[in-house]
C-alpha cells in the first residue's frame, strides 16, 4: 500500500495561485479596484501590479492565460468576496499582517496568536468594573486588540520602548453582571469568543469563493492530459490523504480513494488551531474550542473519510509500505496525522522544493518529536528526503 501525503505545496507545484498571499493580495485588489469590470480571471491576473505583489500569480498567469482568458468570473461571488473584504475584521487583520513568504501554516499560527492574547486580555481583566480600567500590556496585545476592537476601545500613552499604559473601556454588549445585582462586571468572554467565530467563519467562506473562482473553475476546463507528464509519478498510489482546500488531485489525476482532512471548496473547510494547554485535563477551558482543529473536523465531519480508512487498515501492525509526502510542511498545527501516519510504516520519503525547504522540513520534524525522538525516528524509520526532481 502507497499513501501519498499532500499539502498547499502540491498545488504550488502545479502553478496554481492557492497560498496565503494569493487569496488576500487578489480579493485586495479586486476591492481596491471595485468599480473596474472584470469578466475573466485573465483580466485580474495579467495585472502588473498584483503579478508584482505576489510572484505565484505572476507564474500562474505564465502557465495559464491561455485558459484564464475565456474563464468567466461570477459577478455576484466577486460583489460578494468585495464587500467581506471591506468589512470582515479577520481578513483586515490578516492584510495588515501580510508578509510575501508566509504560507497557510503561518496563516494558522497567527488565529492562534490573536486568540492567546484574546484570552490573556479578558484573563487578566475579568477583575473589571463597568468604568474605564489602568492596564498594562505589551505591544503585541495592544496591536491584536486595536485590530479586533469590536469590544472595547483603547487609549494608550507611551511609557518604555516595549510596553505602555493602557486605558480601556469594554463595550455595554460584552459585559456580564456575575452574578447578577452584585455590581461585578466581567468580560463576556463567551460573545467575544462567537463574535470571533462568526467572522472567522465568514473568512472561511471569502477563502471558498476565491479557490472556487479561481482555481477549481479554472481546472474544470483544463484537461488531465495537460499534466500527462507528471501522471507516472503517481500510477502506485493506493490512497490520498490530502490537507487541502482543492480537489487538484482527483480533477489531474484520479477521484479513486482520495480524503480531505479538512474538507473541500464544495463543503465545509477547516481553518484553525492546534490544540493547546487549555484542552488538557484539568485546564479545559471551551470558550475558544470553535477555533480548534479537531473540534472543527468533528463538527464539520471532514476526516470521517480518513478516519474510515485507517480503521480498515488498523488491524495490520505495518499496513501502510510507502509513505510519499510531496507539498506538506510538517508543521506541528497538524502533528496528530503527521505521527498518525509515520507509526504507521517503515519508510516515509519527503519530496522538497529547495533547499530551504529541506531544512524547514528536518526543523518541523524537531520541533513535533523533540530531538531525542526525531533520532529514534530516523533509525527506527527508512526516512528519505528527495528533490521533487527525482520524481520524474
């Protein structure tokens, strides 16, 4: 049995816009650019300004315009990705954030960064009145919540290089009597927490439309016979599990024994966390649970595929013989499946990019199983690193 283990890179490698950058530097650009008509994705990727912005569109629009420019955008999807764009608080945060080289892990960790300091804020202040309170936080708190300030307002002056003094004021809709006529007020962590949701959600579904538009559309039209040359790197697959968003590999390749952990464009998706302290036994603490991962994929029930599929194979003690992962980082965002499937057989082949990858690899796999474990791995495991060059 060969598994093969794809991520966003898998896609990347096949020219296609789907990182980070690319869905926030088009739907900016689209709203930057509102009262422009666009009738086909030609007409937004051949732009120089946004083939400058973001390199993957530029060598997307290389690859592809032959196709792009008899592609139709939908009006209404595009109306709609324009309006989120202008008022959905997760995606301005994130294109006040964006950095070139950041892919979709670091789009996941930053959720992450903004819920921690969320729930440090309300920790630290639900000692609070209904009037005006003197804190002191850091910098990196006072940015988060001056970009998420749908509950309170901030009024600050400089005291050192790296903190200051902070004055705020909770909006009357997030504050919570408890108990009720006892003149104790709290932060309604629980209204924080939906607010957040709600719009993350909303991000989720701004995300869907973009790859709908803009990549899935775009490979109905294309043929499988355009990727015939890389079809023999995959005629011994036996199943996919695959983190993405897109359906690249069915619609290229072959639909046979395919899983999306995290759902797909023509369903739910998962974006979210890792779990953390606050989900160990003893500290569990739900209010945030609707940003964590698992939470979200038994909600959604995006990996009963997957989880149908091990469990047909858990009687074998090495059911899995090759492992090939090609375009997943092995971030420790998802280091549940990762040592899922690396207990799972005795030879695991990564196929990197550059040499930077190669390096980023071998630090995400420190970083998941710690040094000692990572050189339990490498002896206990056929462990291999290949160009994706070799696969040809």
């Amino acid at each position: 049995m060969n598994i093969l283990l794809l991520g966003n890179g898998f896609d990347l490698w096949h020219n296609l816009p789907t990182s980070y950058a690319c869905f926030l530097h088009t739907v900016n650009y689209l709203k930057d650019n509102s009262q422009t008509e666009f009738n086909t994705i030609n007409d937004v990727f051949k732009q120089a300004e946004l083939q400058t912005k973001e390199k993957q569109i530029k060598i997307s629009y290389e690859h592809f315009k032959s196709f792009y420019h008899s592609i139709k955008l939908n009006k209404e999807k595009i109306s709609f990705l324009i309006e989120k764009a202008n008022s959905n608080i997760w995606f301005n945060y994130f294109s006040k954030s964006l950095n070139n080289d950041v892919g979709w892990i670091d789009f996941e960790k930053e959720i992450a960064r903004v819920i921690n300091a969320i729930r440090l804020y309300i920790k630290k202040e639900n000692r609070v009145n209904k009037n005006d309170l003197d804190i002191t936080i850091t910098r990196e708190i006072s940015y988060i919540l001056k970009s998420f300030n749908f509950f309170i307002e901030i009024h600050y002056e400089e005291k050192s290089k790296n903190r200051s003094s902070h004055r705020t004021s909770i909006q009357k809709e997030y504050i919570l009597e408890e108990p009720f006529g006892s003149k104790n007020y709290m932060i309604n962590s629980k209204k924080v927490a939906e607010t957040l949701y709600e719009a993350l959600n909303e991000l989720s579904k701004m995300l869907d439309v973009y790859l709908e538009c803009f990549v899935e559309k775009p490979l109905n039209t294309m043929q499988k016979s355009y990727y015939k040359w890389k079809k023999n790197a995959f005629e011994d697959v036996s199943a996919v599990i695959t983190f993405n968003y897109t359906n690249t590999y069915e619609k290229l390749y072959s639909n046979k024994n395919v899983h999306h952990i995290h759902g797909t464009v023509d369903n739910k998706i998962v974006l979210g966390i890792n779990p953390d302290d606050y989900d160990k036994l003893g500290t569990v603490d739900t209010t945030f649970i609707y940003f964590k991962k698992y939470y979200q994929r038994m909600i959604f029930r995006t990996d009963d595929s997957y989880k149908e599929f091990i469990k047909s194979i858990k009687d074998y003690v090495l059911p899995i013989d090759n492992l090939n992962i090609i375009g997943h980082s092995l971030d420790i965002t998802d280091q549940d499946i990762i040592k899922d499937l690396f207990k799972r057989t005795d030879n695991i082949t990564i196929y990197y990019h550059n040499q930077s990858a190669l390096e980023q690899y071998i630090k995400n796999l420190v970083a998941i199983y710690g040094k000692d474990d990572f050189d339990y791995l490498k002896s206990d495991k056929n462990l291999t690193f290949l160009s994706l060059e070799n696969l040809f």
